[in-house]
C-alpha cells in the first residue's frame, strides 16, 4: 500500500519541471492525498504541480517544496470534478469519454488542475474562469470551499492565495463529436506552437501579443548557451536539451529589454522563478 507522502533530500528539480532545468532542493515530499497534504503542509513551503510554469534556479532551492499529486475525477451534477494534481490534459480526455463539453480547447495544455486555476490558464480565448464552478482550498488546517462568484480572476492571474484542493467545472452533456473536436484544439496548437521543452508562453500579452513585439524587435532566434527564443514563436523559449536557467533567464531579460527599448512596452512574464536568478 502505498504512503500518503513520499519523502526525498537533495533531489534535481529538473525532473518537475516541463523546462528540466534547474538544480536540487533540500526537501521534496511527494503527497498523494488530503490527509498526506493535511500532514505536510506545515510550516513554509512551496506548492508545484506539473511545473509548466516554473523556472527553477541552478543553484536549486533551500526550502521545503511539496509536490502535489492528488489526483482523481467525478462526474458531478453540473460537470466534473478534477483532484489538483489532474493533468489538464487527462481531464479534457475524461470530459470527452464522457461526452462532456467545456474543456476540449485545454487538451494541449501541460500544466495541472490546481496550476490551471491559480493561474487562470487559457486557449483560444478560453479560459478555466469560463468553467470553474467552485475550487477547494486548503486554509488553516481545514478545506474551505470557494465559489467562483467570490474569487477574481485575471488575466492568466487570481487571487487565490492558498493550496487549491480540486475544483469543479461546469460541462454540457453534448451529442457533438468531442474526440474531433478536442483533436482540431489539438491539432491548432501543434501548428502554432513550437515543440522542445519550454514552459509555453513566457509573456503575456499586452496591447498586442507578446510574441508579436519580440519578434518585430528582431530577436527570434536569438541563443544563449543551450536556449533559443523559437523561430517558429517568438513568445516560446526553448531549452534545445542543455541549456541552463540562467541562461533561459538571459533570454527573458533580453526579450524584456528590447521589447521596452523599441516599443516602450513592459512585458510581464508569466513564467514563475523559484530560487535566486541575477
């Protein structure tokens, strides 16, 4: 029977990550469940999912990280309900095995539920706040229930400040082909998107898109160490399978750079550090 935490020192961070870049942390535990969350978030620590978002240091991260891998799915009455740990992926699969629409554009998106709803992750001009019905977090020792009315939303940001739990979606039983549909999602990221291990878009978007003001100040292309901002889309940086952090983090400062030099635009990452950078 497998424990409720998995308990592990000085292991590489690169392995949690959709970058694989990144050096160790002092203390990774690997939860599986709530009563193995309820045990181990004490104290400070620092939550990741998949980790599509994140860049993590070189030199790795002193601190404890939990790694949340909760995971399951229900049909509900108004939808689904996903565990945060769900590759957003998996569920998009689940919805469509069961004939559930509302989240079809999400097939592509290689980041978790509780990642997804933190930070109101998006498609298409889709995006999880459309959807979300509720989220379950964990707040002082006991799990408290939000309802979507009382949470805001931006742009690819929340307000949500504590471990998301699940969340419920809400999802119309429909006759539409939904294995075709989530396909031709599918099949439009694929075409516009670069493949190679990244984080997805490392910006976002301002008056225009981000990846449309990096690649009018000329830097698509441009290579440091083992990363590249990718030919195919400028808002994409590449670890071409050597790069560093930092030298991914080179390329966001001078992506940032450029961008305000020739625009006078500021561009915000989306991207998250963890761990020292300079």
């Amino acid at each position: 029977m497998r424990e409720n935490v998995s308990s592990l020192k000085n292991v590489p961070l690169s392995d949690f990550c959709t970058y694989h870049t990144g050096g160790k942390a002092r203390s990774l535990k690997i939860v599986y469940d709530i009563e193995g969350l309820l045990e181990t978030a004490q104290g400070e620590y620092v939550v990741i999912g998949c980790g599509s978002k994140l860049l993590i240091s070189d030199k790795g991260f002193d601190g404890k990280v939990i790694l949340m891998r909760l995971s399951g799915m229900k049909l509900t009455e108004s939808g689904v309900y996903a565990y945060s740990g769900v590759p957003l992926p998996a569920l998009s699969r689940y919805c469509e095995s069961n004939s559930l629409k509302g989240l079809e554009w999400a097939s592509g998106i290689p980041g978790s539920v509780g990642g997804a709803v933190k930070l109101n992750a998006g498609a298409f001009g889709k995006s999880v706040s459309d959807v979300l019905r509720y989220v379950d977090v964990l707040k002082n020792g006991k799990i408290e229930r939000l309802l979507r009315k009382d949470i805001t939303f931006g742009y690819r940001t929340s307000d949500i400040s504590d471990i998301i739990v699940g969340a419920e979606f809400e999802c119309e039983r429909t006759d539409e082909d939904m294995s075709a549909l989530r396909k031709r999602y599918f099949s439009l990221r694929r075409a516009t998107q670069p493949r190679g291990f990244s984080c997805g878009s490392v910006f976002k978007n301002a008056e225009k898109p981000a990846g449309w003001y990096i690649e009018q100040a000329g830097l698509k292309g441009l290579a440091q160490g083992g990363a590249i901002i990718s030919e195919k889309h400028a808002n994409f940086i590449i670890n071409t399978g050597f790069a560093s952090s930092q030298d991914i983090f080179t390329l966001i400062r001078a992506a940032k750079a450029e961008v305000k030099s020739k625009f006078d635009v500021s561009l915000t990452e989306e991207v998250i550090y963890l761990g020292e950078f300079y």
